[in-house]
C-alpha cells in the first residue's frame, strides 16, 4: 500500500510532467477559432467535448477532445441574448451559463436556447454579477456564486429558487464545487477555500499561507481525479499567474507557472483544460 508521502511524490512528478500543452488551440484568422476573451471552461463527460464560455464574442464555442473546433452559439437579441459569459456548468442535458447582465441562461447541448432567469437585485432569484456554478447529481440542485452579493443562491432543477447562504462569512465568492461531505466556495477577496457543510453552516477556511504558496488573485478550481484541488491564480503580472494544486489534506504538491490562466477543469483521462484570456494570444490549453 502506498503510503501518503509516496502518492504526493507520484502526484508531484505527474504534475511537474505538465509544463507545456499538448494541444494548444487559437488561430488567428480563423473566425470560429479566435478566442478572444474566454473565461469558463466545461467538459461534456459523455463526449468529452469542450465548453468555452468566449467573453468578448458573446458565445460558447464547443471543442471537441482533441481541441478541434465543433461550433459556437449565443443569441444576439432576445431572451437568449448572451452578453459577457462567465462561469458555465453542464447540468445533466443542458448547459448553464451566468453572465454580466446578472441573469442565468440555460440552453441545449446543441446550442438551442431554453430560458432565462434572474434579473439584477439582491433578493431571491436575483443577482449582481454570477458567476461560477456547479450542478448536484443527486437532486438536480444548482448552486451558484452570486458575487457581489456576497453569497450562494440554491436553485431547484427547474431554476426556481430553494436557499441563500454564505452572506455572513463571503466577501467575493467566484467558484464553488461539490464533494460527498462539503460545499467548497472559492472566495477571492478572502483569498480562501470555505467548506460549508449541507446545513449550510461554515465547516471550515482554508487560506493557502508561506513562501510561494499564497494565492493572490484566484477566479475558478476543480478537483482531479485523485481528489487534489487546481486553483487558478490570474495576476496582471504574467510571472506571478499559475496554476496551484493542493492535495485533499491542503498541502501545496505543485505548481505550474502559465500565463493569465482563468476557467480551469479535468476531463475524465486526467488531463487538465485551463483557458487563458491575458497575454498576446488567448488559448484554450489541455495539459
């Protein structure tokens, strides 16, 4: 049985092994291709295919595993009017997407709109600035990071809306995700992960502290497939971006330094897909 220090190392060595991508997609030129603004990032797990939310064209472009490019969507008027996507998450049959006009657009796989929700406020079913979600398998429940009110949203499958949490201990929560035992909430201004239980109550925080350790400016996580946790931490200074990986424990294993990354996420082969929006040339990686 191997023991804890030698799943870190075996842990480590795979990570340090992801330096450079093995497919790196935007082209220039190429209008579908051309990335100009990605943000969220989200897999299809039965096809493997790839959600890109695209901030700055309005849309989500869908890469197949590979990174070749399948087809974008977005209304440009209308009720599906999508207009600065943000996080996205797919929930069972359909994909989810929060954007800047404070609303949550749901829509088909193959792009075809389903509805909106939400409207600017700070009541039930309301939002300033959605951002990261996620989806419980068990319920249908989706949770959602309604940011600049300080706080997460339950909603039912149906989009109506079942609870709020979070406004006591939440100053900025930009991504959350889902484990047996725990809600985990990525809140940037406290520089922290907060582990809520499912009475809603805070658990626990956990602020990543020491010498090359400290987040500085983090906006989205996941978890691989062994349970570690990838933050992604965009600073305006390319040098100080990366990727950090903590172990289930919250030891630091690694880190790999990329520039600008944002909306991050692990297929079911293990690999890591990070888009990156900063820098010359906006990208979408798969390490």
């Amino acid at each position: 049985m191997a023991t804890a220090n030698t799943l870190e190392r075996i842990f480590s060595v795979d990570y340090k092994s992801k330096i450079q991508p093995i497919v790196s997609v935007c082209k220039l030129g190429e209008r579908l291709e051309n990335l100009i603004g990605p943000r969220g990032v989200a897999i299809d797990n039965s096809t493997g295919d790839i959600y890109v939310a695209d901030w700055l064209n309005n849309c989500v472009k869908v890469f197949d595993c590979n990174g070749q490019i399948m087809f974008k969507f977005g209304d440009e008027e209308g009720e599906g009017k999508m207009y600065r996507p943000v996080g996205l998450a797919i929930c069972r049959d359909r994909i989810l997407i929060p954007q800047k006009s404070h609303c949550i657009l749901s829509y088909q796989m193959n792009g075809e709109f389903i509805s909106r929700k939400g409207k600017r406020g700070k009541g039930d079913l309301e939002f300033d600035y959605p951002h990261g979600l996620t989806f419980d398998e068990s319920n249908g429940e989706v949770y959602i990071c309604d940011s600049r009110n300080h706080r997460i949203q339950i909603l039912s499958q149906e989009l109506t809306f079942k609870a709020r949490f979070g406004q006591d201990n939440l100053k900025y929560p930009l991504d959350v995700k889902l484990t047996k035992e725990f809600i985990y909430i990525l809140d940037q201004s406290n520089l922290c992960l907060h582990l809520y239980n499912y009475n809603l109550i805070l658990h626990k925080s956990f602020i990543p502290a020491g010498d090359g350790i400290e987040l500085i400016f983090p906006y989205f996580f996941c978890f691989d497939n062994s349970n570690n946790i990838l933050i992604t931490d965009f600073s305006n200074i390319s040098s100080s971006c990366s990727i950090s990986i903590f172990n289930s424990q919250f030891d630091l294993i690694h880190k790999i330094s990329i520039a600008y990354p944002f909306g991050i996420t692990v297929d079911n082969r293990g690999r890591v897909i990070v888009v990156c929006p900063g820098g010359e040339i906006p990208r979408l990686n798969i390490f």
